[in-house]
DNA sequence: AGAATGCTTCGATGGAGGCCGAACTATGCG
DNA sequence: CGCATAGTTCGGCCTCCATCGAAGCATTCT
C-alpha cells in the first residue's frame, strides 16, 4: 500500500453526480451561484450548498462574494484540464452514444474551455499563430514574439500581462488530442469573438456556434 | 442539468482509496496479479476481487488470463493520462505535504508512467531527440525522422510498428508539466533501461533510479 | 485422483454520505 | 424597520456500497 497524493480523495469529488455537473457546468467558464449550480445538478438548494463547501475545502473551487451573491468558480486551469482528462476517458469508454448527434458535432468544432476557445477552430489558431511566428512555442510553453504586442494590439486585444497569470498557455483539447491556446491571451480572443459576435454561446451549453459571416471574419483576423 | 459524457461514473471508480491505490499501482505498468492487487490496496482477495470487475466493467482495465492467474492492467494511455492529470491536482491541491521527502525527489527526475520513462529526465530526452532532429514534433504528434529507424536500430531499438498503437505519443508529465515521449517507441526505451541495467525501479514504486555509470551511459546515447 | 493455489461469488453487516425540510443568518430593498 | 431573496447549518432519513468470512470454481502440481 503506498502513499502519494490523495488522489482518491479528489476523484470522489468528482466522483458524485451532483457535482460532476456543476463542475461540467463550470468548465463553461463564466461563475455562477449556488442557485444556479443547483439548477443545474437537479438538487435542492441545500444539498448543493453542501457539495459546494466540499469541492471549496478540497480545494476545486473558489469563490468571490458580491453582495447577496455567492460566485462559485472552477479554481484554476489546472483543474479544468483534469475534468478534459476525465471527460476523454469517459467518451472514449461510454459506449453508449452510438451517434455522436448534432450538438456533439457543434461541440468538438468549437466550446468553451474553462475561459478560452476550444475545439477544432481553436486547435487550428494556435497551429497558424505558431507558423506566423507571432507565438513561440516550446512545447507546452508559449511565449508571445516580440511582434506579437504590438499585432494583437492592432486588432484590439491587449496582451498586458496581469499578475500571477501566464499570457499564454497550452490546454490539452479532448476532442482533438492536441493543444489549443488558453491563458489570458486565449481569454481575450474569446472575449473578442463574442464581443464582435462572430458566434454565439449556445444555450446551457459549452458549444459556441459561428454565424456565417462571423465565421469568414474569425478566419480572416486569426487563421488568415 | 445537462447531459454528457458520464464523467461521475468514471471519477466514482477512481474515488474509492482501494480502488485509486490499484490504479497507483498499474501507473507503474506492469500488469499485477489481483492478489498482489489486494495487497497493495490493503483490503481482502474478496473485496479486490470486486473492486476488480467494477474498474473492468467500467473500462479502466484489461486483464489476460495466464494458467491460474489473471494479470489486471490499465486499459490504455489515455487511462494512465487521465490518473496522472488527478495527480496534478492532488498534489496541488494537498497542503499536506511540507517537505518533498527523498523518495519523492526520485520520483520527479525519473519515474515509471504506464509503460515508459517520466520525470526530468524524460522530459529532457525528448527535447533532446527533437532538438537532434531525430523525431519531428508538431504539438502532440510526434513522428519518427526519416534517419530515425536506422539510428535507433543502431542502438538496438526496433521501431517497427505496431497495429493500433502508435510509434511516438507526447505524454504530459505532471511534475515537470511539459511532455515526454510515449508510445511504443517510449515503451522500448525504458526497457533498453532495465534491460542495461542503466537503472533499477525501485521496489514497490514508480521511482527509477539511475545507477552512476548508468546514468552516464543513458546520457551519452540519448542526451549526447 | 487428491491436494494446493489463485480467484470469484454469495450473503450479511455496518458505516459513510447524499438528500431534503425546516430553521437560521446575511444582504438588499422599499 | 419589516419584508424578500440568497445562502448556510442542522437533524433525520434512507440508500448505496465497501468490507469480510465462507463456500464455490478453476487450474496446476504431485
């Protein structure tokens, strides 16, 4: 019997089914309150409360109060990953999709990842942004190109590096097994693409649908 | 409450201390009996039995029958990927542990994962063979170099491949958090370790330790 | 064939934890 | 100040499941 981290212990967390879907409802990116979490897993307002002090204490979740409101977020990228990771296993074992239907198919074009892009589109960026030499790539360390600042700049993103948060980061894509672009830099240009609605999110879900034109405008600026 | 992929389902099995201590034990890669299983996890042969068919039922495992025994080992790479992702996190996570402790130093500059080499030297051989250009990395794909077959051949590595499993694999490393090579080629790399005796793994544990002249050797060949 | 080993199945037990309603605290609003 | 909304805490219920001993198969050894 050996000792390591207690792996046991954060798995279980997950392990509930209350609490696999608001953690899946989390990894959409954007907070929410007890309430809505509570919505969400089909549990009383107490017993969500309850799940959620236990996902605080092992340390999964953070929160910000505002007023009245009770914040609940995924703690970090790094838990994100974990769920991928967790999500890929249990796609690739269920066998119980047969079809994959059509919001699958939206999903695994382009979702949200915990605050970023993910997915087909998002895989695709960060290989052009590479080529274009505007990011460097060092495995799973990308750093910006000293011409990068000024490029992102000029399309309206500002890639200040704000403390504690690397600018950029690679985030392991489970639909397409490679990396796509996260850390404040991948938070930004998803903020763009929404904020110039290019796309959509759709309704309680992660998937994000481009419009047409909005399509051909993301491609232009980023794939071009 | 939206529907996916039954993450719960999977995280539940890992959830369980005997179950998530079995688990720890085949990251180690080789396949255990259910008794020696049992013994790992610290609970009955009865009670592993059972823990046994529920990881089989859920996809986690594979097992193959030999004479009396029936050897139990992860069912894949994406599994061991998915364990070491919870890894991260409980060791994140976990203040518990103040002091890293030597065993634990071991493990992060060489460990066993799945079936290849872990840990900081591992993830300096691979930026090594990709920086002699002997394998061409695009993200996670890794492809062998045209000049690579023969190089490891010369060394005594057989890269033929394998159905269904790929040669290269970039596999994320959760103490260094950066890749290291997996696949089958990974796979016959550490046993050219053992089978050297450039190192021994360390008994009831996935640190692997170089021995002085082992270490040296291990560099020339594959940092030189 | 008989004994020994490896493993699984069965049945019973007990404990952990998910669940909710009701009561309690806290913040905001008129 | 009282009412409404958001959230947590408490107590009790109930289900699930991990656990083990004993018995049952299967395989190998002698």
């Amino acid at each position: 019997m050996r000792e390591g981290p207690d792996i046991a212990r954060i798995a279980s967390l997950v392990g509930d089914p209350a609490r696999a879907n608001m953690l899946n409802a989390l990894m959409g990116g954007t907070a929410l309150t007890a309430s809505e979490l509570a919505l969400e897993a089909g549990v009383s307002l107490p017993t969500a409360s309850s799940h959620l002090s236990k996902l605080m204490e092992g340390g999964l979740l953070t929160v910000a109060s505002q007023g009245r409101h009770r914040y609940y977020g995924l703690a970090g990228p790094q838990v994100a990953g974990m769920i991928e990771a967790i999500t890929g296993v249990a796609e690739a074992v269920g066998p119980k999709r047969v079809r994959p239907g059509p919001r699958d198919g939206a999903m695994r074009v382009a979702r949200v990842c915990y605050d970023h892009l993910a997915g087909e589109q998002a895989v695709a960026m960060l290989d052009r942004l590479v080529d274009r030499k505007l990011l460097l790539r060092d495995d799973n360390e990308i750093r910006l190109a000293p011409s990068a600042t000024e490029h992102f700049a000029a399309i309206g993103i500002n890639v200040a590096a704000k403390a504690r948060r690397p600018v950029c980061r690679a985030c392991l894509d489970w639909s397409v097994r490679r990396s796509h672009l996260a850390g404040t830099l991948g938070a930004a240009i998803l903020d763009k693409i929404i904020a110039e609605k290019w796309a959509r999110r759709e309704k309680d879900s992660r998937a994000v649908v481009f419009s047409p034109p909005g399509k051909l405008a993301f491609e232009r600026v980023f794939l071009g």
